[in-house]
C-alpha cells in the first residue's frame, strides 16, 4: 500500500487530516478549489507541528511531502486513502465522492468527514458504494485520536479493515459503528448538550461564560478520562451501577432536560450567542485560542499517558508501535556498534516542557536524561521484568549543565557515555543535542539496590555481562569533555 493520502477539501478539518497524515509520514495531495487553501492548511500545520510530535515519546516517522493540484482526478493519482472533507452538503458530496471514484484505485479507501450523513447516503448513485464509508474526525484532528468509522452492509469488508488498521497506524482510534444512524455517535451527544445550551441562553439561566464554567471546572474534565458510564459507575459508590440509576431514575420523569423541545433558530438567538462569546473570548484571536486549546490538549493527553489510562493509553500503545526495529528498542546484544555512546532517546519537546522564557524549562532536562537513564538500563537488561523481580536502579547524584535553548516541537535526541559500570555501580554521561548543536550534558551517579532491603547490592550476572561489553567497547572514547564537574565553592 501506497502512503500517499488525497485530502479533498482543505478547510479546518481537511487542513487537520493532511497534517495527521504528513506528519505521520505519508505523503498528501490536496485539492480544494479556494485560493486560499494552501494559506489555510500552511497555518494548521504550523499548529500541527508545535503539537503533535511531542505528544508521542519517540521521534515520529520523517514527514511526507505536501502538494496541492487542479483537480481531484490529479489528486487522486496513487492514493490509498481519499479523505473527502467538502462542505457539509448530499449534493456536494455526491458529486465531490464520484469524482474521486473515476479516478482512485479501486481498493483504496474513500473516508468522508461528514458530521451527520449516513453512510448509506453517500453510497447512493456511487459507482462502487462498497468504497465508501464515514471517517468521522474530532477538531483538530491532528491531536485528537477519535474517528468514529460509520460502514453499511454494502462496505467491502477488506477496505474496511485496510481502514481500520490505517487509522490506528497514524495514532488514531478507529470507533467502528456498527449501525448507521444520523449524526454518528458522538455528535448525537454534542447536539443534545448543544440544545440544552440554546435554552438555557435563550431563557436567561446563564451566559455562554457560565455555562462554559459549568463544564470545564467540573463534568468536562471527569468526561476526558472517564466518559459516562465509568465515571457514574463510581459515583454509584460501593453499590454500584444499580445503585446510581436507582437513585437517579425518577429524575427522568422530571422535566431536567428541554431536549423534546428546540429553540426557534432566530437571529435574535444567533446574536445573543454571538455577543455573548464575544463578551467571554472576543480578547483572542482564534489563532490564539488554536493554540491555547492545543496546549491544554497536548497536557491532558500527556498527563493521561503518565497513567496510562484513556487516549492516555492509546498514545503509549502507537509510542510502542513505532518503536518496534528502531534502535530504541534493541538490547545490547542487537545493537551492532557499542563503541560510541549510545541513543537513549528521540523525540519532539512537548508543548508541556516549555516555559514562561519560551523554550525548556530546567526541570524537563532531568526529565529527558531520566528517559535516557531508563533506556539504558533497559539496553543492559534492567527492564520492567527485572525490576519486577526485584532490582534496580536508585539515581545518587545528578549534575547537568544547560548549554543551549530548545523550542517546543525541536527533535532533539540524547546520546550515552557509560563512564563506569561495574559491582553494584553506574556512571553515565549523557549528551543532549538538537541536530549537532548540543543543548545540555547529564551526568549520573547510580547505585544498584534490592527492592527489598532498598540497599545497594550487586546487579544480576546478565547486567554485569552487558556492562563489562559497554565498557570495553567504549573504553576508548576517555572522559568526555564536561565530565566530573561540580559548581564549586569560591576559593
Ligand atoms: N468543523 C468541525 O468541527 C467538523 C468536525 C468533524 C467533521 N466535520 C465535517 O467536515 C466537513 C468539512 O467541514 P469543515 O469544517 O472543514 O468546513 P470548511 O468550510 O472549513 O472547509 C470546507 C472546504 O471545502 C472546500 N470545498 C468547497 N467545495 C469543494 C469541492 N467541490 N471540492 C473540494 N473542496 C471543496 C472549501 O474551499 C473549504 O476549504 C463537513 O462535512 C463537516 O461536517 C466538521
């Protein structure tokens, strides 16, 4: 399979799926008749490539490369994946979905982002429906890893899972939906809440401000790693589900919900929400608030992968997907040459690491280096098995010196010096550089200890093997230049 991706349609959401994709290192080939397009996704990718890379804890595959074309038949040449992210119009889609069918591979898979049509309603007059399926993406889609995927019974089982498989390969989760309905899943909830909304402006109960506050300092963070059902499971305490919807049950005879009911859509409404919002954000741009948002996205996802839990989880499985045959997955005895100091680490800064100056904040260098440590007590055998049984590493004494500064979304990588490894102890020298320019050096003192008694001991005699063939292999390289430092006290 080819990774060229057709992105037809550019705006906000074609802009997100091309940066999902190059950045992912597919190639992207753009059509959109608007002259401003290429602007437009120039600017979305910018916001991509501050964000995404270092929402991952390995470096990214390299990006692929992006053109634009005259027509959705040049576009189309060679893709595998055509993305149709048209205005949200049947008669646009139609038209937009056969064009893209006259010219595509027939095996490659055509995904709509529509919000609300049913599958089996772009099939309708296709030339071959069982192509085409919903791909139903969340904004910005280059961070967010939802796509509901939405087949009919005519959907080609095989291009279905080519889908599938795609989508969890650049960081995404594939929601399949196993019945069509409008709207999908996910929007249906939107809507609903939405609705809530517009009453509850329109009645005067509160203002586009207040109700914002009513999500975001409470439900709305419970929802992001919880969702619905798990987060009442809990609140149902000890007794449970049972419990909580008993408890709750009469509420739904109640009037709690106007959701039966909707607000006439009138402009005196519409300029009610509009001069409220612009009361609450007029302040930003949205440019701004773009790049708000995808900071506090990026420090979720980050805290949730620190738990392992939720979109939290998901992220650490693709970081271990793209490990799989790099170097940053080998023991010792894979790697082909020991004798200079070894990678421990590669990857973007995340938004989170940058500070009030606008590049890394110190704290995050011990960060980096502790990664580094962590992988290089894997390449000597001191993985999670090992640590498991008992032993370990405790870090005794860590001096770094901060050389240069680094931006959000630089690549950066460390580089490993054993100075010593030997008994129960460990010395590691660590180079941390962006390209050649280095940014800051490491250097630790560990100690083996038993888990048990938390006192040192001597490793295992596999971690002694694999520290004696560093040490030989790296012997001669001497102490590196900024080794054995310390900030002295004035003579
Ligand atoms: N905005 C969202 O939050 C969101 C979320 C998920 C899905 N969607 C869906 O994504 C689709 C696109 O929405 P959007 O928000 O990106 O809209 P948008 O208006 O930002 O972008 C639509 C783009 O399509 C281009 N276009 C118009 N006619 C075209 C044609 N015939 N061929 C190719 N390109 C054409 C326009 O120039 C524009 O750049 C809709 O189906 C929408 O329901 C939107």
């Amino acid at each position: 399979m080819t990774k060229i991706a057709a992105i037809i349609g550019g705006g906000v959401i074609g802009g997100g799926w091309a940066a999902r994709f190059l950045l992912n290192g597919w190639s992207v080939r753009v059509f959109d008749p608007d002259p401003q397009a290429e602007r437009k996704i120039g600017e979305v990718l910018a916001n991509a490539r501050r964000s995404l890379p270092g929402l991952a804890d390995v470096a990214m595959p390299t990006e692929g490369a992006l053109t634009f074309h005259a027509s959705i038949a040049e576009a189309d040449a060679g893709a595998s994946w055509s993305q149709e992210s048209v205005p949200e119009r049947l008669d646009i889609k139609h038209t937009t979905l056969n064009a893209v069918q006259s010219a595509c591979d027939p095996l490659a898979v055509i995904g709509s982002s529509t919000s609300g049509f049913k599958p089996s309603e772009l099939q309708e007059g296709a030339l071959r429906p069982g192509q085409i399926m919903v791909c139903h993406p969340f904004n910005p889609v280059y961070l967010l890893p939802l796509i509901e995927v939405v087949p009919t019974g005519r959907t080609d089982q095989a291009i279905l899972e080519t889908a599938k498989s795609t989508l969890t390969s650049i960081g995404m989760y594939p929601l399949h939906i196993k019945k069509e309905i409008d709207a999908h899943v996910a929007d249906r909830f939107l809507e609903a809440v939405w609705r809530e909304a517009l009453w509850l402006v329109k009645d005067g109960i509160a203002t586009t401000e207040e109700i914002d506050n009513a999500i975001r300092y409470g439900f709305g963070i419970r929802w992001a790693q919880m969702g619905l059902f798990e987060t009442y499971r809990v609140a149902g305490g000890e007794a449970g589900m049972k419990h909580f919807m008993a408890q709750f049950g009469p509420c739904l005879q109640w009037p709690w919900t106007r959701l039966t009911d909707v607000p006439d859509f009138t402009d005196e409404l519409v300029d009610l929400i509009a001069g409220q919002s612009e009361a609450q954000s007029g302040a930003y741009s949205i440019r701004e608030l773009e790049r708000i948002r995808d900071n506090n996205l990026v420090a979720m996802m980050r805290a949730l992968k620190a738990q392992d839990w939720g979109a939290g989880a998901l992220m650490n499985a693709q970081d271990a997907r793209m490990k799989v045959g790099t170097p940053l997955s080998a023991r010792v005895d894979d790697l082909d040459d020991l004798s200079q100091p070894l990678l421990t680490l590669s990857r973007a800064v995340p938004l989170d690491w940058v500070d009030y100056n606008g590049h890394m904040t110190e704290s995050r260098y011990l960060d980096a280096f502790a990664q580094s440590t962590d992988r290089f007590m894997e390449i000597i055998g001191c993985d999670a098995d090992y640590i498991a049984s008992g032993g370990s590493y405790f870090t005794a004494e860590t001096h770094i010196r901060h050389l240069d500064e680094v931006h959000a979304g630089a690549r950066i990588t460390v580089h490993t010096q054993m100075l010593l490894g030997q008994g129960k102890k460990l010395h590691l020298f660590h180079t941390m550089r962006e390209g050649a320019r280095v940014l800051a050096t490491g250097e630790h003192f560990l100690l083996h200890v038993s888990l048990e008694t938390r006192k040192p001991t001597a490793p295992s005699a596999a971690i002694e093997t694999a520290m004696a063939q560093i040490s030989a292999a790296q012997a001669h390289l001497g102490y590196p230049e900024g080794a054995g430092f310390a900030i002295r006290r004035p003579a």
